[in-house]
C-alpha cells in the first residue's frame, strides 16, 4: 500500500508540474510580456481592461506583406496583457506524467501577464478514464487539483515550472513569431471574420522553449490565423512528433484585453 501511495502521489505531481507547464505553454501563443508589467489580484487586461473586438467586420487585403505582418503581429502580441484560450489536441497521445498514463486532451482557461493563469485540463488515464484537472499558478506559487478529491494541493519544491520564462522577450512565443522562416500567405479565411492565414516554419530551439522540452530537435511548421486590423493572432495549428507518432493541436484564442480574476483556490490541503 505505501509503494501505491508513492506512486499515485508521484504521478499527481509530476501531472501537476507538466500541467502548469501547459498552462504557460498555451498562454506563450498569446502573449509576451512586457518589461516593468505589473500584476495585481484581479488582471485588468490590455489597454485598461477594454475587450478587444475580434468580431469587428475588418477587412483583410490580399496583398499583404505577410512577413511585414508577422512582424506587426509579433510586436501586438507583446502588448497583449489577458487573454482566454483553449487548445485541443488529437493523433498520438501526449503524456504530462511520467509513467505515461495520463494523455491531455484538452485544456481551457485565461492567462494574465506577468504570472497569472488558470485553467482546466481534459485528460485521459489509462487510456480509457476521462478526467479533469484544474492548475492555478500567481508568481511563484502553483496549486494543482486532486482528480479524486477536488482539493488544491501545493506543488512541492524541485520543479523547475517558471510560467515567467516564457514570456522573456528573449525566449517566449513573441520570438518564435518574430523568428519564423520560409513565411507565406495561404490565403484568407473566414475564422469568426477575415483572418488572414499564414504558415512558417519554426525553428528547433524556439519550439523546445515553448514547448518545454516536450518537443526538442525538430522544426515545426505551423498556421497561423492573424486579425487584419490588430495583428492579433485568434487560432493557431500545428503538429508535433514525439517517438514518430504525430500529434494535432489547434489554439483558439479570444477575450483579449478582458478582465480575469485569477486568486488563490479556497480548498488547499495542507
């Protein structure tokens, strides 16, 4: 019984590390922060607290420089201070334990700059046992939920999880967009409005930064959907190989500049 308790007690946290980890990873699609950010207990968003309008009927051109525009939209993502996401993944598993028996499948939340997110997580245990697991990170604290008792719980010392990592305007998403090569325009789709559609290949070490290691030594092409009047990215798709299997994940990202109130959960067990 207690070689049990070790391991289901093992497992939890390392789901916990790796599902802080996907909450920063998801939030690294939307935004970057600035330096000298400031963070309060309930994220006022970009341009004080104003929603942006994605649905605002704006018109893109199809003669558009598309490296002048993922340019432009590195540049709006870094000023982007709260955003809502969700990302879905489906092909070949992808574990967040390392016994590799949990498989995410889909995780919803919101993320404010500089270190504030929360989310929910869609996982499947043992192949067969759909689950949930909630993640909330402020600063350096990170609590993670019991999939069994619905109580938080404090990941321990000895993760190396820094949310703030991935919005180092050195190393978080904003590069990656900057940094992208062999960048063309598909074409324009209707995704919720014009968008324009745009696909580049990411390099290697930029994806293992903001994949968290979870994706190392290989270049990553990846679509784009970019809001024509804000340069603002609304949907993302990609496909990572992990041990020759593939996996398709799709971001949807909405509510930018909303306000969310990401606090401490009430039910920690000590």
């Amino acid at each position: 019984m207690t070689d049990r308790r070790r391991t289901d007690g093992a497992s939890l946290f390392a789901t916990g590390a790796i599902a802080l980890a996907a909450v920063a990873l998801v939030a690294t699609f939307a935004v970057a922060a600035r330096a000298g950010s400031d963070a309060s207990a309930t994220s006022q968003g970009s341009a004080g607290g104003q929603v942006i309008d994605l649905d605002d009927g704006a018109v893109a051109d199809p003669d558009v420089d598309p490296v002048a525009l993922m340019q432009s939209s590195a540049t709006a993502m870094s000023e982007v201070t709260s955003v809502e996401f969700r990302i879905e993944r489906e092909g070949a598993p992808v574990f967040i334990d390392q016994f590799q028996e949990i498989a995410l499948d889909e995780l919803r939340g919101q993320f404010s700059v500089p270190t504030r997110a929360q989310a929910e997580l869609t996982v499947t245990v043992s192949g067969n046992l759909p689950t949930r697991i909630g993640a909330v990170a402020i600063d350096s604290e990170v609590w993670i939920s019991n999939p069994v008792t619905g109580d938080f719980e404090t990941l321990p010392a000895g993760y190396d999880i820094d949310p703030s990592r991935f919005f180092d305007p050195e190393d978080g998403w904003q590069p990656l967009i900057a940094n992208l090569s062999d960048v063309e325009l598909v074409g324009i789709d209707d995704r919720g409005g014009e968008r324009y559609h745009v696909r580049g290949i990411a390099g290697a070490d930029d994806v293992r930064d903001i994949t968290v290691d979870l994706v190392r030594d290989q270049d990553v092409p990846v679509d784009f959907w970019i809001h024509p009047s804000t340069s603002l990215v609304t949907a993302a798709e990609f496909t990572t190989s992990i041990d020759g299997a593939d996996s398709q994940w799709t971001l949807e990202l909405d509510r930018y500049g909303d306000s969310f109130t990401i606090e401490p959960p009430e039910n920690v067990r000590g």
